[in-house]
C-alpha cells in the first residue's frame, strides 16, 4: 500500500530515541547517567500542580477555545509591548508551534534558512510543509551573518534563529541579530524567534529578543515555552507571538490539528507566569553553577567553547577520531562501556561533536563526566 514519499525523506528524532534506549537499559538494572535529555530536573512548583489539580476539580476538561484560554493570553500578550491576547497563540509546546509556522508560510520549493548547528526536528519540520531546508554553519558556534545572506534566494520565505541555542549554548549578539533583521526586512522575510530556553543565560553576555526592535515586528514571529523554563515538559504548552494575521492562520492549522492545548494543563501554566522572578533567577544560577562544573570537568577531554545559555555543552570530538569512525560511534560506546547517555553531533547536522546536558544534579553530573574520562 501506499506511503508518502515525503516521508522517505524523514528519520525520526535522534534525541527521542536516546530517551526510550535510557528507559529500556535503566529497566534492564543498568545505572544509566542520563547527559543525553534536554529537560530540567528541578519539580514543577506546587502552585502550578494545585492550579492543575483545581483545574479539573471545576471541569475543565472538555474542549477550549482552539487559540488558547482567554486569561492566558492575556498574560502572555504582556510580555510583548503593544501586543494584545489577539497576537498569541497557545500550542502543544514549542514544537507544535514551529510544525505549524512552517505549515503556514511553505509551498514546494520555498526556503527556509536555518543556523547550524540546530535542534534536530528544525530540519525535518520544514520538509515535512513541503519546504527546503537551507542549512548554514555557524563560526565558532555564532551566526555567519554574511553566509546567511549568501543563502537568501527568490526562493526564500524565512530565516530562523534559536537563542540561546540547541545545541550548542551560544547566545547570539544584538548586532549580529540586527543585522539578520536587516536582511529579513530587506527581503521581505519571515523571521522566526525560537527563545525556548530564554530563561537561562549565563555570564556577561545578555539575551537579546529580536522583538526589541520594533521595526521587525511586522515580520517577526517569536516562539516560547513553559516546557523549559518552569520544567512543565509534560503539560505541553508553548506559544506563538506574531502580528494578528498570522495568529489567525495558526488558528486555523490548529484547528484541524489538535484544536485546544490540555485545558487543565493551560490552568497550570497561567499559574506558572506567575512565579516569582526570584525563583527563576535561583534556577539560573543553579544551572550556571552546573555549567561551570561542565566545563571544569570536560576541559582536559574535550576541546570545548563555553556556552552562554541553555544548558548544554557541545564539545568536540576530533581528537578520538582515531578510535571511533564518528560521534555515532562514540556516544554508543560511552553507552555501553561508561553507562553514560551523550548525543551524537549528527542528529544537529555537526558530525565530530556530542551534546552533553547539564541539567541533572551536581552530584550525578560529576560521576558521569568522570565516568566518560575513565573509559577515554
């Protein structure tokens, strides 16, 4: 029978798969330090449960209105200077809210351009709205703004950044991004905003949201989660802010999608925008301590950039080339031999490299990274 042949062209997510390979060793008794997982371990915040739990308790369980509940909108929209709840749109995490921005603005054969190193599901996203993927390596892990104009064609519709990014931790800089603005505006681009891991940047380096410069506005659609930032990854709930016309078509793509995100899970994530400020910044410097801690540890194995955010290294690899034909090879070995989960360079388009997170305890992070220098 029948199957797409759009499909041919899709693998499934890299780092999807590590987590089901972890849950079956750990069934199996194996001591795994999972370094592989891109999701905080901190626990949700007990207001946020007790409004989830209230939530069902008064019924809210039967369908919402498809572009999110009313009040948490509202809330959001106030992150966005001039924006009201008619520029938001609530998805299924970040992630359904990418799917459905390239489901919007590509037809067969347009482009979107895209940074590289990059989340692995950027890619296949693109391909799977008919689109091309125009993939762009990064310098030393910033953006090549003068590649990146390189790239545009007649057939480009977007550029997209994610900062600070996944894999690698870079925050990228203002004028840098500016000056993607720039070539957006020039070109009468779309520009996507992936900032789901907004919350945690480190160091002198500051985020900077290209929403503060308002001449992009009209073009700009920027994605955020609660999934990272309050470590909600299983509400599933992310948004979409954008000018009103785009909203409306992800309204619609939504609508024959999934219609409403959880509605008891939007109860919980109204109540997490409320968190204090404090509590965020107490977990930003937590997981600035564990950076430090990574980097400290990695520095004598890996040659190693620091990142500025999220919380992940992406160290290379090159030196063991040698012993392993690729980082394939090598994070499957570290597997096997050290019961330590890394992910391969491969799945973000950056063969010689893996993806180490530090979003685990101090303690579980220290005996893993001590565990890959044993078995290198």
């Amino acid at each position: 029978m029948y199957i797409s042949e759009k499909l041919e062209k899709i693998i499934p997510s890299g780092t999807v798969a590590f987590t089901a390979l972890i849950q079956e060793l750990r069934a199996a008794g194996r001591d795994v330090i999972d370094l592989a997982v891109g999701e905080p371990d901190f626990a949700v915040d007990l207001p946020v449960l007790d409004a989830t739990r209230q939530a069902l308790d008064n019924g809210y369980t039967r369908y919402g209105p498809v572009a999110g509940l009313p009040a948490l909108r509202d809330n959001l929209a106030t992150e966005f200077e001039g924006y009201s709840s008619q520029n938001i749109i609530v998805t299924n995490g970040a992630k359904q809210g990418l799917f459905e921005i390239f489901q919007v603005i590509c037809d067969a054969d347009r482009e979107v351009i895209i940074p590289t190193p990059c989340w692995v599901s950027f890619e296949h996203q693109v391909k799977l709205a008919g689109g091309v993927p125009v993939l762009v390596p990064m310098k030393d892990h910033q953006l090549d703004v003068d590649a990146i104009a390189k790239a545009v064609t007649d057939r480009t519709v977007a550029i997209l950044v994610n900062s600070p990014n996944n894999p690698t931790g870079a925050v990228y800089g203002a004028e840098s991004l500016r000056r993607i603005a720039e070539i957006c505006r020039r070109n009468d681009l779309w520009l996507i905003s992936d900032e789901a891991y907004g919350s945690f940047v480190y160091g002198e380096k500051r985020l900077f949201s290209l929403f503060a410069d308002p001449d992009i506005r009209p073009q700009l659609i920027v994605v955020r989660s609660f999934s990272k930032t309050y470590g909600m990854t299983g509400f599933r709930v992310g948004y979409v802010a954008a000018p009103e016309e785009m909203i409306a078509r992800l309204t619609t793509i939504q609508g024959h999608l999934t219609g409403n995100v959880c509605s008891f899970a939007q109860h919980g994530a109204l109540s997490a925008a409320k968190v204090p400020p404090e509590t965020l910044e107490q977990r930003r410097q937590k997981y600035k301590t564990r950076r430090d801690l990574a980097m400290d540890l990695c520095r004598g194995m890996f040659d190693v950039i620091e990142p500025n955010g999220a919380f992940y290294l992406f160290p290379n690899t090159t030196r063991y080339q040698e012993r392993f034909e690729d980082s394939l090879e090598l994070a499957r070995y570290l597997l096997e031999k050290a019961n330590v989960a890394v992910v391969p360079g491969e799945f973000f388009g950056a063969p010689g490299h893996i993806r180490i997170s530090f979003a685990t305890s101090v303690d579980r992070l220290t005996i893993g990274l001590n565990r890959i220098k044993d078995v290198l």
